[in-house]
C-alpha cells in the first residue's frame, strides 16, 4: 500500500502557522495552550477553543514509537514531530480554565487509566492538563480552521457521537492494531504499511467530515496520522482556499528527533 506524502504544491508555507519554539522552550505545556488560544480569538478564529486541534510529540515510549512508524510518512524519513492528535471539547473562556478544558481523543496509550469503551468507539475524554508536561509533550500545537459557530457545533456532534460512521471509521479496531504493534516490540509490521491509520488523526478526520472538509489532502490514502494534519496546516493552504477554508495555529518543538525519555524521567 503506498503511504508516502504527496506533494501539496503550494508556493511556501502557511503564514498564519507560527513558531513559538524559542519563546515557549522552558515554559510548560498549558501556558503554551492559554496563549495560544488567547491568539486565536484575537485572530477572530477558533471559536472559543471548540473544535480546535491540539497536537503533541511525545517523548514516552508509546510517543516515540508512533513517531517512528509516521517516518515513512516523510521524505526524509526521519520520525514525525507527532505522535498523537486530539480535539478541544470545550470553549476556554480564560487562561484559568485551560487546565480543565475537556478534550476528545483516540490514545494508543490511556494517561486516565481509564479502559476505552467500545461502545464509544475507542474514544475517551480527558484534559488539556494531561498534556502539561514539556518533559514527556516536548512537541504541542494548536490549530484552528476557520468557521462559523454552528459549523463548529457539527463538528462537535460528530466528536460526541462516534459511531456515525463506523464502517469507515472502525477507531475501536484500528486502536487495537496499534497496541499490538506497540506491545509487540517490533515483531509486527508497521500498520500505517497495512492501511491501519493512526486512530487519533482518524478521529480528527471524522469529526471535521460533519463540514465536509478534507482534513488530510496529502494523504495518498486514507491512512490518517498526525503528520499529515500537520503537513495539511503549513502546506495545504491553498488548496484549504478553494474550500473557503483557511487553518491558523501555533506550535513549539523541543524535540525533533523523537529521542525517548530515560526510565528514571
């Protein structure tokens, strides 16, 4: 199955997709997030934090796996900056309550130690809290595309309502395949190899299908992973244009290399 990412064409990158790695290097992860959703309702867009994208590259065991297998996602082949993708569930109405803004998401690895239900379809709730650490989420964005309050309440339908359409999005099915590629230390196949995306770009995915956007156009199929959400915010803009759709966010890197954290950390 052909994976690799196809070339977007575009004359530069996004210009509304801003690092703020120098700025944000020593600070933690939810002054980063109280900023940046602080800049996006200054830029009029993001909706009060509905339905924006929070990515994170993490340093974890399971984070640097995901980021391994997303390399032959990359021309370079080097492992992604991701390694997991989630929503904001919630409108954040200060810098107070970033810490406890509900989040929607499909984890290989649960940090609530909570089981995901299948009923739900492998989705589980959390907190933009879960993300504070810089040592573990040394990677985090934030992205917003841009739209109205009722589309951003389809949106969300869609997060809450996670079997819409579970024969394309079988999360529940996919999410098992990755643990077993996590737990199996290298003995199964990559599954972005086997046509299994990521289960959090996936749900990402899904979710903005209820405004008939196409989340991921680099993706030669439809094999989601958060490199591409990423890849389609900085370089896709303009094909997002013939849409009527533009993507505004904010990210810091502190690790590029996806290097895993020592056992006593």
């Amino acid at each position: 199955m052909e994976t690799t990412m196809r070339h977007s064409r575009s004359k530069g990158s996004n210009s509304k997709i801003e690092d703020w790695s120098k700025d944000y290097e020593k600070k933690d992860n939810l002054h980063f997030f109280a900023d940046a959703l602080n800049a996006l309702s200054k830029a009029r867009v993001g909706n009060g934090g509905l339905m924006v994208i929070g990515l994170v590259g993490s340093r974890d065991l399971p984070g640097v796996t995901l980021r391994q297998a997303q390399s032959i996602l990359r021309w370079d082949i080097r492992p992604s900056l991701w390694s997991h993708a989630f929503l904001i569930a919630s409108r954040v109405s200060s810098a107070s309550g970033v810490p406890r803004a509900k989040t929607f998401g499909v984890s290989v690895h649960s940090r609530t130690a909570e089981f995901p239900s299948p009923e739900c379809n492998g989705v589980s709730s959390g907190t933009l809290k879960l993300y504070q650490d810089p040592k573990v989420d040394a990677n985090v964005g934030l992205f917003a595309v841009n739209m109205t309050d009722e589309e951003a309440a389809q949106v969300a339908y869609r997060a809450a309502h996670q079997n819409l359409d579970r024969q394309r999005y079988n999360l529940w099915e996919s999410l098992g395949v990755w643990q077993g590629f996590l737990w199996s230390f290298g003995v199964r196949p990559n599954p972005l190899r086997e046509g299994f995306p990521i289960p959090s770009a996936s749900f990402v995915e899904y979710c903005y299908e209820g405004i008939g956007l196409d989340l991921t156009p680099g993706a030669s199929e439809r094999n989601s992973a958060p490199e591409h959400i990423y890849n389609a915010a900085k370089y896709w803009h303009e094909a997002f244009k013939t849409q009527q759709r533009s993507v505004t966010g904010y990210y810091v890197l502190r690790d590029k290399g996806a290097s895993l954290m020592s056992a006593e950390d």
